[in-house]
C-alpha cells in the first residue's frame, strides 16, 4: 500500500519541481486523503518504472463528435518514454476520425498546490490551472502550446458538480482514495460546462457545448497488475450529473465507486457493494466479460440511491473514440433512464472498458 505524505493543510503551499529523468529505487505516494489536496501531486519525486501520477482531461461537445482527451503525465507505464514527464492529446475532429499526439516535458515539470488551487506546467508543451475546490464557482483552464504536436489553443471549465473521492465528498480527511490496492482516484470535476478552442494542425476544433470531466489518477504498482477489467465513464442526463466505476481484479473481486448529482447536489457518493451495478447490453455482453465495447451495444447502469429509489441509465454506443485493441475502447454515447417509475432523461456519456486483463488472459506475477 502506499504510504502517507507529509499533510498539508488547506492554508498550505506545496511546490514541486520535477526533473525529466525516472527515479530508481521505490515510490512512496499518498494513501489516505489529507487536507486541501484532493487534486495535488500524490508523488514527490520522477515516477519509477511501475508508478504513476497523473492529470486526466476529457470534454466532448454535446451536439457534434467533438471530443478530446489530454493527460499530463509523470508516469513509469510507458517503455519507450526517455522519461516519466509527458502530455498526450487525443480525441475526434469534427468529422469524427479519431486523432492521437504525445509530446515530452524535456525541461521539466513544476506544480503547485495550495491556498489558489492547483497549477501544473509541462514546459515547453502545456499547463493546466484550477481553483480551490472548497470554494463556489470552481474553475479549470488548459494551455497547449506544442510545436512538437502542432497543437496551440486553450480550454475552460466551469465545475457544475461537487468534487469528491471514491467513498466521499471533496473535504474529508483520512478518507480512502482507493479504486483497488495500489491504484488509486480522486474526481475533482465529475461535470463541468466546457468552452473548447484548439487548432490541431490545420484543424480547428472549437465548441461551447462541451461536457466536461477531470480526474487524479495515480499508483505504485503497474496499472496493467491490478485491475483485470474495468468500466468508467461519466455524463450527464436531464437534472443529473453521473460518474460510474466498476472494477474485477484478479481474484474475481469487483469493486464499485458510484456518484450521482442532481441540479448541483450530491445524491449518492458511496463505495457500497449494492450503490451501484454495471454489466454489458447486447453483441458478446458477458459476465464477467469476455470482450470489450466493440462488440457489444454499450452498458445498462443501476444506481441504488440512499432512499432506496433506483436510478436506472441505458447507454448506448454511438462511436468508439479511441481503440486500444489490447488495453481498452473508449467511446461516447447516448444515455436514456431516470429514477424507476418517475420522468425519464436523454443525455449523453463519455466511457471506456479496459480489458487488458480479459482480451490477453493476463495474469501478474504475484498472483
């Protein structure tokens, strides 16, 4: 398990600088949640080979296949990375081919995470800013400026639901930020209204219409070691802002991190083995699964909320926007459902299966 860092409280400024180089030896990383760092580095030096620490961006544009995915990167999964420091930008252009680019922090990274929020600068390729998450009217804000990927622009979000760890909402300390052992999230924008205004070669991408999300994702272990199979996605249908996360480790064990918002308040933030359900629809759907979103029609969603009402979602997909063929598909689609026996909505979802565990018949070493 991880190990807990020093803990800040939320008067606290935290600087760390990173060099473009891997760190030998051991990585100790947060465990437990402290004070006033939800989103903040959960790592202290360069990652090792088998450790992450990472930044997760996603928006897609609500009227069109507009979509983008950007991650910023001080992370060991990657072997042909010189080191841990590096952006990817992926997504869908306006006609809905998928594009993908990466790019190297060779300079270096510097973050800070204090009183003003969180601040993160790959130099040389991009940056990313937010404000404190224990005030009203959160807001983040992406620059990319690559020559390497040819890609200069901004994006904004304005947050539109509340923060939160796996178990609980942004605030508490100690809480458990696990997803499984070793791996480990927080949400710091499940929904957010996004303004999107890149150039991407000699393509623009611009939309006002953007569903936004962010996540910290980070881990002292292998991320292909862990999870065997997994469904994420968030999105948003009518008064009800949704994220969902369904994982099998290598035991069988699934664990389950369910969140629903409506008109701005938490409904459900829980852990609970009975919050939530997430199984396959149609084609080769299975449980445990054998195949990943390609052949099947998308996921039927249960959500058991505190009063006991069923917030049932089907979703349907509607194109894959990434394939890795032996990791995972991503892909957005259409969301329809409501509470069992009230109004029902139509939305729609940005999601993924990873199914390193399930298409490879992969086992780690230490099972």
């Amino acid at each position: 398990m991880g190990l807990a860092l020093s803990a800040p409280s939320n008067d606290t400024l935290r600087t760390l600088d990173l060099e473009p180089v891997y760190t030998n030896g051991s990585i100790s990383v947060e465990h437990l949640s402290v004070a006033g760092n939800l989103d903040g580095f959960k790592m202290l030096t360069p990652a090792a080979r088998k450790s992450a620490d990472f930044w997760y961006f996603d928006v897609f544009s609500n009227t069109t296949n507009q979509t983008l995915n950007i991650v910023f990167f001080n992370t060991g999964e990657f072997a042909n990375y010189p080191h841990p420091l590096a952006v990817q930008v992926g997504g869908l252009y306006p006609n809905g081919t998928d594009f993908y680019f990466e790019a190297m922090a060779d300079l270096g990274v510097s973050l800070t995470n204090g009183p003003d929020g969180i601040a993160g600068d790959w130099k040389g390729v991009g940056s990313f800013k937010g404000s404190p998450l224990d005030e009203p009217n959160v807001e983040y804000s992406i620059s990319i400026d690559s020559p390497e990927m040819k890609i200069h622009g901004s994006i904004t979000y304005k947050l539109t639901a509340p923060a939160h760890y796996p178990c609980e909402l942004e605030g508490a300390i100690g809480a458990n930020q696990n997803l499984l052992p070793d791996l480990y999230w927080a949400n710091a924008v499940p929904d957010a209204n996004t303004v999107v205004d890149l150039q991407v070669g000699d393509i623009a991408i611009k939309f006002t219409d953007g569903v936004g999300y962010h996540d910290k994702n980070w881990g002292n272990k292998s991320i292909i070691d862990v999870p065997r199979y997994w469904d994420w996605g968030h999105g948003r249908l009518g008064p009800f802002s949704v994220v969902w996360y369904n994982l099998l480790d290598y035991s069988g064990n699934e664990a389950r991190r369910s969140y629903v918002v409506k008109d701005g308040e938490a409904l459900l933030v829980s852990c609970s083995s009975d919050s939530l359900v997430v199984r396959q629809k149609g084609g080769k759907a299975a449980w445990p699964p054998i195949t990943g979103l390609l052949e099947t029609e998308g996921i039927a969603i249960n959500y058991t909320l505190p009063d006991g009402k069923i917030l049932a979602i089907d979703v349907t997909t509607d194109i894959i926007v990434r394939d890795e063929s032996g990791a995972y598909q991503r892909a957005n689609g259409v969301l329809k459902g409501g509470i069992i026996g009230e109004e029902t909505f139509q939305g729609r979802a940005h999601y993924e299966e990873f199914i390193f565990g399930i298409v490879n018949d992969y086992t780690p070493a230490d099972y």
